[in-house]
C-alpha cells in the first residue's frame, strides 16, 4: 500500500563522513561550480552534453559534492546568502544560472532547491512531486542526497519501474530473473504490461541489466555508497477529489497540513496545475518551498490556464494546456508565498513565514516579478508565438482577475492572448 514501501525494500548501506566533509575548502559558490561539472550544468533539455548518465544512479562523486555543499551551507547559513538574479534576460544569461546544477533534475533545479533548503534549514525533510520519471525530477535529488521521505505521484510512470529504480541492487536483480525465468518456462512476462522491454539473458550479464532499455536501470549501477529512504509511488490520475487521501496516505502519522507539514512540493503535469494547486491550498497545504510548471508561451502578463477537468489529456506538442506564470503568481501570493525566480519553464516560491526577516530576507531571496521568468532572445520568441498559436485553438480561462473584476469571456480573452494585453 501507499502508507509504506515495497517489503523488499531496505535502507541502502553508506554514511555521511561529517567530519571528512568539513575538512574541505572553496565557498558556497565554488561547491555548486563544482557540481555543475560532476552532475550537469543545464540538464539534458537544454543540451548538457556531459550530463551525468543519472538513469544509472548517483555517482561517488556526486554524493561527495552534494555533501560539501550541504555542510558549506550549514556552516555559514547565520551569515545570509545574496541571491538577486543578474540584469539580463537572454536565453544563455537567464537568472541563476551561478548556482543551477542538474544532478536528477530535468534543467537546472536541483541547484536552486539545495540554495533554497541550505539558506532556509532543511526542516522535516518530507517532499511531494506530482509529475516525475523515475530516474527524472525536482525531488530525486533531495530524496538520494539529502534524506528527504519522499511521495511520488504520476498518471503514467509505472509503478514497478519507479520501484525498481530506487530498490536495492538484489531486489532489481531479482525482478528481471524471476520475470526470465517465467518467459524461459513459456510463461507470460509480468513486466511487459508495464511498457516494459523484455530483458535477455545476454542483458542479464550485464554489470546493470536494463529493466526498460534503454531508459530505466537502478539507483546502484554506479556502486556509490548511498543512503535514502525509498519514496512511496503511485501511479494514478489526479483530482481534487483524490490528491489530499493519497498525501495523507503516505505520511500516514505525520503533519502533512498546515505550516512546517511538507518541506517541499512540485507539481508539473502538462495540465491542471493551477486547479490541483488552488485546492490544496485551500484545504490548508502549506508547503515550504513550491515549485509548478508553467505555460512560457502564454505570455508574463495574462492571469490564465485551461478549464478543469478530472480527466484532462492533451498531446504535448499541442501547446494546450498548464497556466501562465501570473496566474500561478497571483495564486501563491493570495496564500503568502513570495515568488523568487524560475528555472527555464519551472516557477519557484517560498512561503512568507519561511524568510529570514527583515533585510536579511529580502537579500536571501528577493521578491520578483514574472518579467524575469522570459527570455527575450529572436530565437525563443518566435517560437513561443508559434506555440501562443495552437495554443489558443481551444478555450482557456481567465483567473485571479484584480478587485473582483468577472473574468473576460473566452472571445475576448482570446485577442487577450494574442495582443499579450
């Protein structure tokens, strides 16, 4: 069930050496340079070409880097970090791009999550992500790395591969023989209904056998001493009507509500970000740290996002769906959080009471506005236009409109849209 993980699973061996960690040199700045080396700078999406291959797991190397800055920011977190984006708006000069990394992250995120949680203290180390790949997401990395318990929800990613990329080496060693063993005997695969390509038994000689070639493969390929806690995983397709019984499923015993309940939230699921995101906080969920995708072709001005519905499904390529970055701005700011920046298509907030007060808050991480999330490169203009284009072949609705003014109808908010006004 959702309240624990697999049986099989187990706490993977390996410790952290405090002391060895804290015998290192460089600052804060040097330690996030230096895991944009062993990690990956940008993420594959935008051409990271010596991305670490994180399908495979962490590596040493990786873990140790993680571990320096963790320690660097324990030591001088009394003492404030400055965290103003630059002045520029090009797309290979967009803000943070000092301190973005990309371990497991799918750009740079995992660089401004570690900033968020070294500046602010890590707290009860509990994240929730909706939208994820197994071995791909905003919170893979605080789970290995930084201990975080860990509930990862999708309508797509199966179950059984999620599982088996984060057991222990015996356990998905396990699962891909038995699954041979029943296909040797002229029996069904149990695998192959999950999208799954069928292992060999030359693949099983591998050093790390493939579960679905060449896209999934487990945590430990690389051998590197790790400890985490396996995040709980479900794939279903979520609702207002279902998203609380499954959070509170997983933390079962746990403060999921209110203040100081859940550390760290990311929802991005082509879709009904804004709808799913209002709900829970109106039920009370109040994050740390927020984390949503939004729509970058809709525009920094418009307050919209497609109509809900419990069963929303449109191709990516169709450019359809999600909200804008106002009106998931104006959301949060409804709710007392301060929005402090993006990550290419990723908006970023932190709950009010979560800042240091005064000057030392306002240096730590700066109010924004949503201008900072568009880049105004020719290259990346034309192609928003193109996708604003198909993107307004079917309605969308107006939101958190000011003063309690009624929405515009869908005509007008249409050449809205294509005016950006």
């Amino acid at each position: 069930g959702i309240g624990a993980p697999h049986p099989s699973y187990e706490y993977s061996a390996g410790r952290r050496n405090t002391r060895e960690m804290r015998g290192m040199g460089g600052s804060v700045a040097e330690a996030h340079k230096y895991l944009q080396t062993v990690c990956g700078y940008r993420g594959v999406a935008n051409g990271d070409s010596h991305h670490m291959k994180s399908k495979k797991g962490p590596t040493q190397a990786s873990i140790e880097a993680n571990q320096r800055l963790a320690v660097k920011y324990d030591e001088g977190r009394a003492k404030g970090h400055e965290f103003a984006p630059p002045d520029y708006l090009v797309r290979n000069k967009a803000p943070w791009r000092r301190i973005e990394y990309s371990c497991f992250s799918q750009t740079g995120d995992d660089g401004l999550l570690t900033r968020a949680f070294g500046v602010l203290g890590w707290g009860n180390r509990r994240s929730v992500e909706i939208g994820y790949a197994p071995h791909e997401g905003n919170s893979v990395n605080l789970i290995l790395n930084f201990q975080f318990e860990g509930l990862l929800l999708d309508g797509y990613s199966e179950e059984i591969v999620t599982n088996t990329w984060f057991s222990t080496m015996s356990n998905y060693t396990r699962v891909l023989k038995d699954d041979l063993a029943r296909r040797s005997k002229g029996q069904e695969s149990q695998l192959a209904q999950y999208g799954a390509d069928l292992v060999t038994a030359q693949d099983m000689r591998m050093k790390c056998a493939p579960l679905c070639a060449p896209e999934c493969y487990n945590v430990h390929c690389n051998g590197a001493d790790l400890s985490f806690k396996p995040p709980k995983v479900r794939k279903v397709f979520l609702t207002k009507k279902n998203l609380r019984g499954l959070i509170e499923g997983a933390f079962e015993g746990s403060q999921v509500w209110g203040d100081y309940g859940i550390d760290y939230f990311s929802i991005d699921i082509d879709g009904m970000e804004y709808h799913l995101l209002e709900h829970l906080l109106q039920e009370g969920f109040r994050p740390r740290v927020i984390t949503s995708e939004f729509a970058s072709h809709l525009g920094p001005r418009l307050s919209v996002t497609r109509p809900y519905s419990e069963d929303f499904s449109v191709g990516a390529q169709t450019w359809q769906y999600g909200a804008s970055a106002q009106a998931l701005f104006k959301l949060l700011k409804r709710f007392q959080y301060r929005f402090i920046g993006c990550v290419d298509w990723n908006v970023y907030f932190i709950a009010e009471h979560e800042l240091p007060r005064g000057s030392v808050g306002d240096r730590a991480f700066p109010a924004q506005q949503t201008d900072v999330c568009f880049y105004q490169d020719p290259g990346t203009l034309r192609s928003e236009r193109e996708r604003l284009l198909k993107a307004v072949e079917v309605p969308w609705v107006e939101v958190e409109t000011s003063n309690g003014a009624q929405p515009r109808s869908w005509e007008t908010l249409k050449g809205a849209m294509l005016t950006q006004q």
